[in-house]
C-alpha cells in the first residue's frame, strides 16, 4: 500500500559559479506523506527546495508533477503548479490582517474583465475564507482583523502554514517551520504539519530536529555538500545513523 | 502589586498604541483649540477658508506623496515638478488658448516626471529613489528656469484661476478639488488590488515578488500618482497665482514628506492612509497660519515645523518599539 508520488525531482543539478550547490539529487515526495529533508548547513536543502518553488531553475535534470515533467521558472509557475512554500522568514506582511496575508498576491476581485490591478476587492469573502480555514485548523489568533505584526511566533507561523495549507493542491513545502519557537507553539505547528499530510498533501519538511523527524517522516532524505547521501525510513531505532549520515561521520 | 497593572501588560500596552494612532488628530484639535483662544481671527470663517486654500496645493502634492512613501520609497521632486508643470502650462495656454490642453499639459508633465522617476528607478535597479527623485529635482528645475527664461508667465485661464482661487458658497474651489482627488485616491487604495499591493509592497517588499506582486508595476504606479499630485498641485497654484512659474514649490518636497510624517503615516513603509497625509497637511497650514496670526517672526515657522517632524518620527518609532513588546509578551503568555 504505497501512496501515488505527486513529486518527483530527477537528477537535478544547479551550480552557484563554480559552487556545484546541487549533484544529481533524486527525490519523490507522496500523496498524505511527510518527507523529511536533512542535511547540515550549506548541505544544498535550501537550494534544492527554491528550486522546486520556482525562486531558482535546475541547471540540468527535471521536475515532474503527478508523473508530467513541468518546468517551473518562477514562484508563480510553482504556485500554478499546486506546491506552496513557507519559507524560514515566512514571507508575512507584519503591516496586513491574516486574511489579507492569505490573499496577497492572488485576493479575489472583481469584475474578471479589468487588469488584476484595478479589480475592487471582495474582502468579506477573503475574511471570511480565512477564518473558516484557520477554524478548521484549529488555529487560535487573539484578532483576526488585526495585522500579523502584533502575533507572537507561532502564532504568525500558524498563518503562514495555514495560507500554505489553503492554496496547495499538491504540495507543501516547510522550511524549518519550528526553527523559533517555543515548545508549546512548536507542538501546534507540528500539529498543523500533520493537518496538511493527512488532508492529502505531500508534504516535504526541512528541519534540525530529529524527534520531529521520527513523528512526523515516512521517509528522510539526506544530503551533504550538495549530494544525496541516503534516504532511510526515520524510526526511534536509527537515529544515530541518521545523524551520522547527515554530519558524515 | 498596583492595580495599574492589568493581568495582563500586552492588553496595556495595545491601549498605548492606540493612543499613539490616534495622536495627529488629538494634537490637531488640541492645536486647534489653543490656537483660537491665542488668536481671536483664528476661527472666523473668512480664516478657515484662507487655511483650506493655502492648505490644498500641500494637501494634493502630499496625497500623492503618500503612496510612495507606503512602499518605503520618497519623492524629492514633487516641488520642481510642480514648477515645471506650471511653466508647461502657461506655454501652452500662451500657445493654445485652450483651456482643457493648458490643464492636460501640467497633469501630463507631471505624471511624466512621475514616470521617469519610477522607471529609472527601478529598471536602472536603482537602491533607493532619494537618488533618481534628487536628479530629476534638478533636472525638472533647470527644465521650468529655461523654458521660462527665469521668470514667472503670467495668465492662465479663467476655469484654472477659479479651480485654484475661487469659491463656491464661501468654501474654496480648491477643497473640492483635494477632496475629489481623496476620495479617489481612497477608493484606490483600499478598495482595489492596486492598493492592497501598494501595502504589500510597502511591508515587504521580498515576500511580495515571492507572491507573485508585479512590484516593479506596483513601484512605478506610485511616482506616476505623485508626479499626477504634482501636476494637479501646480494647476491649483497657477490658479491662485495667475501664472506659471519656474519658482513655485520651493522646498514642496519637505512639505509634503513632512505631512505625511506629521501626519502619522510611517517612514518605515507599509503603514498610513489617505488621512495621515490630509492631517499632516492642515497642521502644517494651522500652525503657518497661527503663526502669522501671533506675528511670530517667519523663521521660527521653518524651526517649528521642524520640531514637529522629529517627534512624529520618534512617535513612530515608539509605536514599532511597543509593538515588539507586545509580541514578545504574547508569547511569553503562551509558553
């Protein structure tokens, strides 16, 4: 009983100059699955991950979508794509309320026949969206019509993962999602991962943290130096050999 | 334990900030009242319509610079701008005749220098628009002192002098003219995806391009609305003053910037409305208009607005600061 791969990334390669940042790496990521993606800094997580998002393009190899290879030259293309990102810094607009941060970029507007700029938005329909999404992930906000900038960390984390959560059909990408938060609020977050995996979602985490790991990962992935150097099924058992792998001892 | 402090301090503080937000128009009555208690001419109507009319070419130019200075940027030439679309348009009434081409001249001259702010700005991937918008200061200066020869041209058509002196039932034309311009602006602003973007822009510029935000488009829009300001700001003026003139806007662009500021809209990008840059605006006319009312000496004026900006900036700052510890608390609270 394997789950349909939504993603697959073939060979990819990517240099920085002559930085060879990606070496043929190979990944899948599955429907209502959470991969995690390892390595210790500069291992090319990151770089892989823009690539998939459309912030970088491969230099050689491919992507693919449900078995299509798809090119994806920009966050738009990705986004079109079905794969959202929460990116390390979040992305948020500390000066918006949280339904504006969900919209932004793609709020809806009418009428369909003036250029996207000059459409009137349609706010009571966005807030509305918002909080029933952030109701049905159980995400606690003191004021919903209150800009982010007021939020503490995880709770302007929840937003982000929620609005990933919201536009994603296929794919979620979580870039150290917990990286600054406390225990309690990491617990939520982690929560809201498992939310977005068991809605369907492959989902791919990059994280430190090798407890997440083991709840969260039917899969890990580890690069070093911008190889992938083995890809194992996280359980309590392995983790020192997942830690060997990642530092190459 | 002091019953002052609440159980919980973010809860407190939240209220501060309210404050703060609210403190232009608090000090704009206060000002208002104090100042009509000093100076018994100060609240007579012919005096209010004399501030609404010094106050419009202030309030249009600051509207405009208002939405550049939302997404972080400034307009430095929104005075030469204006002087040089005055000048266009009194060349071409003395050219023409025509009224609607004189008005079409300064709205486009304006909007023109609005754009190449706005383009060489961001595809000549400039950092910052305190450069560009310095040059075309210049450039848009020398421009107007040539092609009026260094002088003022008098005449301008009867419907641009009523626009910019007139009046309608005692209140000046000018008024309507900024409150059109701020109800469209408005509309624009928070009511179209225009708008959200311009915020979008102003809060973040990164995560704007990672949404998918035209920001380049977005960039350019706002100086060709400042430079738009400008031109409207220079129809009103030629109004008022019968003619065009490479002189005009003389140190327009601190004005401006510092209604904005005064006003209560953030430097920093991404905070302020419509508003903000009308409060700032009437402060500015108020506090010339007591002024010469008190007969305080001219030069003190230029000091007073001064000390004005510096405590709306450190205003803002003491809002960003309370902000971070309202968030550091509410996730303490959480822990």
């Amino acid at each position: 009983m394997t789950n349909p791969v939504v993603l697959s990334v073939r060979s990819a390669t990517k240099r920085f100059g002559p930085v060879l940042a990606l070496d043929d790496v190979s990944l899948e990521a599955r429907a209502g699955e959470v991969l995690a993606l390892l390595g210790d800094n500069g291992a090319g997580k990151s770089t892989l991950i823009k690539c998939i998002s459309g912030v970088h393009q491969i230099d050689s190899g491919n992507i693919a979508i449900d078995g299509v290879a798809t090119a994806i030259r920009s966050p738009g293309d990705a986004r079109t794509a079905g794969i959202e990102t929460v990116y390390q810094d979040l992305a948020l607009f500390d000066n918006l309320t949280p339904a504006q941060n969900f919209y932004a970029g793609r709020e809806i507007a009418v009428p369909a026949w003036l250029p996207r700029g000059l459409r009137f938005l349609k706010s009571r329909q966005m807030d509305e969206e918002t909080s029933r999404v952030l109701d049905r992930l159980k995400v606690i906000l003191p004021k919903q019509d209150a800009t982010v900038a007021l939020m503490s960390g995880g709770q302007r984390q929840a937003v982000a993962v929620a609005r990933a959560s919201v536009f994603a059909r296929k794919v979620v990408i979580l870039d150290e999602p917990t990286a600054a938060l406390g225990l309690r609020e990491s617990r939520k977050v982690l929560d809201l991962v498992a939310q977005l995996r068991d809605e369907g979602n492959a989902v791919i985490l990059i994280t430190h943290n090798m407890e997440h790991v083991t709840e969260l990962a039917s899969r890990a992935v580890v690069l070093r130096q911008g190889r992938k150097v083995g890809e194992i099924i996280p359980t309590k058992t392995n983790q020192q050999e997942l830690v060997a792998m990642i530092v190459g001892a | 334990m002091v019953m002052g402090q609440s159980r919980e301090p973010a809860a407190a503080l939240s209220i501060w900030l309210k404050v703060l937000s609210a403190g232009p128009i608090a000090i704009l009555v206060g000002l208002i009242v104090v100042l009509s208690i000093a100076a018994p001419h100060f609240l007579t109507p012919r005096n209010i319509s004399n501030i609404l009319a010094q106050t419009a070419v202030i309030a249009v130019v600051a509207m405009g610079q208002h939405l550049v200075i939302l997404t972080r940027g400034i307009d430095l030439s929104v005075g030469s701008n204006l002087a040089l679309a005055t000048v266009t348009g009194a060349l071409v009434y003395q050219a023409t005749g025509s009224e609607v081409l004189t008005i079409l001249a300064m709205l486009v001259s304006g909007a023109g220098v609005g754009a190449i702010n706005g383009l060489i700005y961001t595809f000549g991937r400039l950092p910052h628009p305190f450069i560009i918008t310095l040059a075309t200061l210049s450039i848009a200066k020398g421009t107007a002192l040539q092609l009026a020869d260094g002088r003022a041209i008098p005449g301008m058509p009867e419907s641009i002098q009523f626009l910019g002196g007139g009046s309608v039932l005692g209140i000046p034309a000018s008024f309507f003219v900024v409150a059109g311009v701020a109800g469209l602006i408005l509309t624009m602003a928070r009511k179209m995806v225009w708008g959200r973007w311009i915020y979008a822009v102003g809060g973040k510029p990164e995560a704007a391009l990672r949404m998918g935000i035209p920001v380049r488009g977005v960039l350019i829009s706002t100086y060709v609305m400042a430079g738009l300001c400008a031109g409207i700001g220079a129809v009103l003026l030629a109004g008022r003053t019968d003619a065009g003139s490479p002189l005009f806007g003389n140190l327009l662009e601190l004005d401006t910037i510092a209604a904005v500021i005064i006003g209560g809209a953030s430097f920093l990008g991404g905070r302020g409305h419509i508003g903000h840059a009308l409060v700032g605006a009437v402060m500015i006319g108020v506090i010339r208009n007591a002024l010469n009312l008190l007969n305080v000496d001219i030069f003190f004026q230029l000091i007073a607005i001064g000390v004005v900006i510096v405590l709306a900036v450190e205003a803002d700052v003491l809002r960003t600061y309370l902000e971070g510890r309202v968030r550091t608390l509410r996730a303490a609270r959480l822990q």
